[in-house]
C-alpha cells in the first residue's frame, strides 16, 4: 500500500478498497474460482474465464449509460474508480467518475484517487494524465467530467448499455 500510494504522492488509505477486493478475488481464485468479482464500493477485482459488463455510474444522464466489456482474463485484474460528486471518500477534485485498469490493484486506486485530486474541470484531464509517466503497471484510465471523457493507455471497449441502475454500486 505505502510503495503504490507514494508512486502517486498521496497516502496509503487510497488503497484499501482496492486492496480489500484483490484479496477477496484471490481467495476465491486460490479455491478454484473461475470467475470471480468483488466491488468494493466501486474498486474492482476481477477473475473470469469470460466476458463480463462493468457499467460506469457517473451520477450523471449524459454519460450514465456506458459500460466497459471486459474479456477472459487470466490473472487478476483491478478496475479502480473515485469520484469527486459521488460516495463519501473525500477527493480534492470534481470527477464524475476515474476509472483506472491494472493488474495491480494497489496503484489502480492509488492512481484513481490521484487522478481524481486533479481534475476540476473538463481542461485538467490532459494535464493530470501527466502524473502517470513512468507507472508501467497501469495499463488504461477514463476520466470523466460533466460532458468530457478523456482516455489515456489501453482501455477496453466502452459503448452504450442499458445497465440496471440497481446493479450499479454508487453512492449516496
């Protein structure tokens, strides 16, 4: 937790609920699991032997209907999200949604939070992207604000669902 938070210059809390969900996934894929999720307030660990949905709950009408498809995988995969506007963890920004993709789970919700912490408005997400030089572990993140997406690294198809509000883990 300290070596993937300090990558980001933030602390360590931003990576429990990443943390928690990597070793829930673990425990089940050690027991024979072949496709496990764990969400975790919207950090994500994956193991699946086939393709799943992830909707993206952004609290907002414009861009609440996207969802990434995620293929076969056949190690853990982390699916790391903060939000500015929605959930109770404090964020120094105004991000809809950051959804950040890693096979380490750690510096995915480190990476979330920091990323997150900079984006005010839809003009910061080119430059917060900056942040992530030199962090090779991370393989895609999606920033969204109000009407702006901004996407950096490989990010799995995302398209329009229709994904059951009440399936969506958000917030209140």
């Amino acid at each position: 937790m300290c070596r993937s938070s300090e990558k980001l210059n933030i602390g360590p809390m931003s990576t429990v609920a990443g943390i928690i969900a990597e070793y829930a996934v673990k425990a089940m894929v050690s027991k024979g699991a072949k496709h496990a999720i764990v969400d975790n307030g919207g950090d994500l660990a994956l193991f699946s032997d086939r393709t799943i949905t992830i909707g993206i709950y952004t609290g907002n009408q414009s861009t609440g209907k996207l969802a990434f498809r995620i293929s076969p995988k056949n190690k853990i995969l982390g699916l790391c999200t903060s939000s500015g506007k929605i959930g109770h963890s404090l964020s120094f920004g105004n991000t809809d949604a950051v959804i950040v993709i890693s096979n380490n789970i750690s510096i995915a919700d480190a990476a979330a939070t920091a990323l997150g912490n900079l984006v005010n408005k839809g003009g910061d997400i080119k430059d917060a992207f900056k942040i992530l030089k030199g962090i090779e572990e991370i393989s895609g993140v999606t920033i969204i604000i109000d009407e702006k997406i901004g996407f950096w690294g490989n990010v799995p198809e995302i398209f329009t669902a229709n994904v059951p509000y009440e399936l969506i883990t958000r917030g209140r």
